[in-house]
C-alpha cells in the first residue's frame, strides 16, 4: 500500500518559494548542460569521457526526484540531497567545471537541511568550488579564486537564513494577529451574550413577573372577599385572567421575536400606551405633534411605563396615575405621574427591596438610547418619572 505523501509545509505554501524553486531547478540543469558541453568541447574523447556522461545524466535523474521528495528533512529526503552531492563531488573531482553546479545545491541544502547543518553543507560545497577554480586557473596563484567563492557563499546563506527568519517572524505575527482576532471575536460574543441576558432580565421583570405579581394580588384579593362579597371576588378573578392573557401573549412574543405584545397588535406606541393605561386606570394624554419613532424606542418607552405603574400599583398606594407622550423638537418624552406616598429618590435611587429590577431598569433602557430617567419624588407627595429619548436615535 502507498504511503501518504507528507503535508506540504508554510515553505510549500508560499509564492515566492513556488516561482523560486524552478527558476533554481532551470538554473541547475543550465549549469549541469554547460559544464558537460565545455568538458566535452575542451577535451576530446578519453577514458574518463563515459564516466563523466554516465554521472551527468544519473545527477540529472537524480536532481528530478527532488521535488516528489517534497522539502521537509525527511530521511528520505536527506538521503537523497547526500547521493547529489556525492555526485556531484565525484563529477567535480572527474572535471572541475561542474564546479559551478554548487549555486543551486546551495539552495536546496539551505531549503532541506536545519540552520547549522546546512551551513556545514555550504562549506563542503564552497572548499570543492574553491579546489575546482584553481585547478582550472592557469596564471598561477589568483586570489580572487580563493576569496571570491567564500565571499559568495556566506553572502548568499546570509541573505537566505535573513529571508527564512523574517519570513518566520511574518508568520508567527499574522498567526498572533489571527488569534488575537479570534479571542476579540470570543469576547464580543461573550459580552453580547451578557448583554442579552441583562435586556431579557429586565423584559421578563416588566412584563411576565409584574403580570404574575399582579395576578397574585388580584387572587388573593378574590379570596378574601369569596364569601362576604362574591361579585368583587369574581371580578377579582375576571381581571387575574385577563392579565394571564396579557402575559401568554408576552411570553408568546418572546419566542416569536421578543417585541412588546402591544407593539406587535400594529397600533404603534400611543395605541400601545392608551391600552397600558386603560387597564391601569391611569389617565393618558398627547402633547405635541407626533413623529415616527423607532421600533427600540417605542419599546423602550413603552417597557419603562409598563415598569413605572407596576412600581405604582405595588407600592405607591395611590388613587390616580397619568401617563402623558410629549413630542419635542429634538426628543420625546414620557412622563408618569401619580398622588401615591412618595419616596426618597437619593436612598438607593428608588430601588424596590429585593425586587430591585424596577428603577435601574427602566435608567439602563433609557441610557441605551443616549437619554435619561429623572424622578421627582418626596415621600408622602407622589411622584413624576420622567423619561427623555433624543429623537435623532436610529433604529
């Protein structure tokens, strides 16, 4: 059974090795063509001769394997890169003009090997390039052949090992960079998701638990009175099940897309208010020439109303309510009033026991849409909530 080729490594993947790589796999069979071109041009037909061809083609059968070897330091991989250089070595001891075959062997030893082994395979190639050069020199003792190869060779691995490491550290940075975005993404979503269970919190407190809240008042109200006053007592329960309907229609509009039920009927915000405050026996007036507003802010100003009587009904102990829309040049404003007891609104800001949920919801609603939530309020003297939206809020 075959083996699986190995993964193609960064290397593999990158655009500059992709071009890279056949220009030095041309460049090689360039040089291999020439220096068996100027060995058989300058010397005629001799022992050494099938020697020197018979080694050309097995280099050049072998260089071909190079690329199904794929280039991680593979043993097989290594292998193959050791029998090149053994012939090649052998080919420039036979004829020193395959000397320059060395340039793309520089190459791949550098793309094969790790740092200091190939770095030791560089200074193999260059002592044999170097021996080669000044076998072919004959003006005597020149210098520059001596010099030269080295120079071109620490040269070359200097720009290469500079390359690998800057192109490791562009690697390592997108990497950083992408998990840094994955970890910004993980944290959006977290704070998201926090944020949603704190609007859900506070759309279940204004609408399904003050329902029930007043459901069990209205319930323990008919009990009370079942017997010394049976028509209240019903009517008691005939109002407990029209706010159990009113919540079944809540709780069903959560699932469905979590907008306010009364919003849902399509009547817009005043409809929706006129009905909040029919069945709270609250007054309610429009000042102003209405505009359209934004789906969240009818919601909002509608939620902090439903909250605002649920908060008067339970515990102001009061005789008369007013809910009253106000449509300003560059905002709307709703204001709830009520002749109940009062309250300090500087002790804990009018925060409910442990209910809590009431005032700081109905604040966080308003500050969400760039407005805010006054209360006047002194116990004993009612109280006027009032809360202010800009109007230039989008949807």
């Amino acid at each position: 059974m075959d083996r699986p080729r190995p993964r193609p490594t960064d290397r593999d993947r990158d655009p500059d090795t992709r071009w890279l790589a056949p220009v030095m796999h041309v460049a090689f069979f360039l040089l291999l063509g020439a220096s068996l071109a100027r060995f058989l041009l300058r010397h005629p037909w001799e022992a050494r001769s099938p020697w020197i061809v018979a080694l050309s083609g097995a280099l050049a059968a072998l260089y071909l394997l190079g690329p199904v070897l794929g280039t991680r330091a593979t043993p097989r991989r290594i292998a193959w890169l050791g029998t090149v250089v053994a012939v090649w070595m052998v080919l420039v001891v036979l004829a020193p003009s395959f000397a320059w075959c060395a340039v793309p062997l520089f190459y791949t030893g550098l793309r094969t090997l790790p740092p200091r082994a190939a770095i030791g395979l560089v200074g193999l190639l260059t002592v044999f390039v170097v021996t080669a050069q000044v076998q072919l020199s004959h003006g005597g003792f020149d210098p520059n052949l001596v010099i030269a190869p080295p120079a071109v060779a620490a040269i070359a691995t200097a720009v290469f090992v500079h390359s690998e490491r800057q192109a490791e550290r562009q690697r390592a940075l997108i990497e950083d960079l992408i998990r840094t975005r994955r970890e910004l993404a993980a944290t959006e979503r977290r704070e998201g998701t926090l944020a949603e269970r704190q609007r859900l919190s506070m759309e279940i407190h204004d609408t399904l638990a003050q329902g029930l809240s007043s459901q069990q008042m209205l319930l323990q109200a008919a009990d009370r009175t079942w017997d010394g006053d049976p028509e209240t007592a019903r009517r008691h329960v005939r109002t407990a099940e029209s706010i159990a309907e009113r919540n079944l229609a809540e709780a069903r509009r959560f699932v469905h897309d979590l907008a306010p039920a009364d919003l849902a009927e399509g009547g817009g915000l005043e409809q929706a208010l006129r009905g909040l405050a029919a069945r709270e026996s609250a007054a309610f007036l429009v000042d102003g020439a209405p505009v359209p507003l934004p789906d969240r802010v009818q919601s909002a100003l509608l939620r902090i109303a439903q909250g605002a009587l649920a908060n008067i009904r339970e515990h102001a102990g009061a005789t008369s309510a007013a809910l009253t829309l106000t449509y300003l040049d560059d905002q709307v404003v709703l204001d709830v009033a009520d002749d109940g007891s009062g309250f300090d609104p500087a002790a804990g800001r009018g925060d409910t026991g442990v209910r809590g949920h009431g005032l700081p919801a109905m604040r966080v609603r308003a500050e969400q849409l760039g407005g805010t939530l006054t209360i006047e309020s002194v116990p004993g003297e009612g109280t006027v909530l009032s809360a202010a939206i800009p109007l230039e809020v989008q949807p």
